[in-house]
C-alpha cells in the first residue's frame, strides 16, 4: 500500500497527528528511532498523542528496515517518521523508497537553517546530496496545506 516517510524531530506530535495522519488517510504510524525505547517519558506523551483507529509500532532504524524489506508493512496506508537526516539516510538507503518528506530537524551548533525548521549541517547536506544522485526526491513542507520545496534548490 501508500508510504509517506518524512523526517521531523518532534516525531509525533500536532502536525502529524492532527494534519498529516488524516491527509494521507494514514492507518499505521511507524517511528523509527534508536534511542526512543530508553526515553519513558517520550514514549509515554507518543503513546499519548497517538490518534485513535491509528496503529503506532516504535522500532529502531534497523528494526524499521527488516519490517519494510520484509513486506510486513504492504497491509498498511503507512506514515514513517524519523528524527533526523541521519536516520532518513540510513533508512532510504537500505530500502529504496524514492521520495522523503522534511518537516523539521533540530537545531545544533553548526547547523544552517535553509528554511523555516530546516538545519543542516554539511554532513546532512552531504547525504542529501547522495540521497538526490540515487533518485530520492526530497521536498521541504511543514503542513499538506503549505507549498513544497525542493531541498535541492535550499543547498
């Protein structure tokens, strides 16, 4: 079935739970992240924000990528959400999915902003880079209702 994967570091929260879930008809949330499983407290206020008739499955990065290659998931209108460039490359690069969504990476000492929520640094710029010359296309957009943007044309 569908796949939307899209990088934002507040992993659930409003714009995914209440916008984007509804917009793309979204029946299973997967949030794939390492150290999630170690941060009670997060994982308490996800469990919590996790809209009803929604199913939510937590896996790392690895994990994440078993389920996907195995087939598991094809039952499912499927959400992916992870935290960072980082894990979106680690992600993409082991599954072959062609298109990423960003909605918002966090910000750090080094990191440029290249639009509103978006910071890199030249690591994440390197593996955007990467990510383009093996056809993913990445697009830049906060809310269905705002207007996307080409992460190329951004670095």
């Amino acid at each position: 079935m569908e796949k939307f994967f899209r990088v934002d570091f507040r992993l659930l929260h409003g714009q995914v739970g209440m916008t984007w879930i509804p917009y793309l008809g979204a029946d299973c949330l997967l949030i794939a992240n390492d150290h999630i499983m170690d941060n009670t407290l997060l994982l308490t206020s996800i469990r919590m924000a996790k809209p009803s008739g929604v199913k939510l499955v937590i896996k790392t990065i690895e994990d994440s990528i078993a389920a996907l290659n195995s087939g598991v998931t094809d039952k499912y209108h499927l959400m992916i959400v992870v935290d960072s460039i980082e894990d979106a490359y680690r992600l993409l690069k082991k599954t072959g999915f062609k298109q990423l969504n960003i909605g918002a990476t966090r910000f750090a000492v080094g990191k440029k902003q290249v639009l509103d929520g978006v910071y890199l640094d030249e690591q994440d710029m390197g593996r955007v880079r990467e990510l383009a010359q093996d056809g993913v296309h990445m697009e830049v957009q906060m809310i269905p209702s705002k207007p996307k943007t080409d992460i190329m044309t951004l670095i």
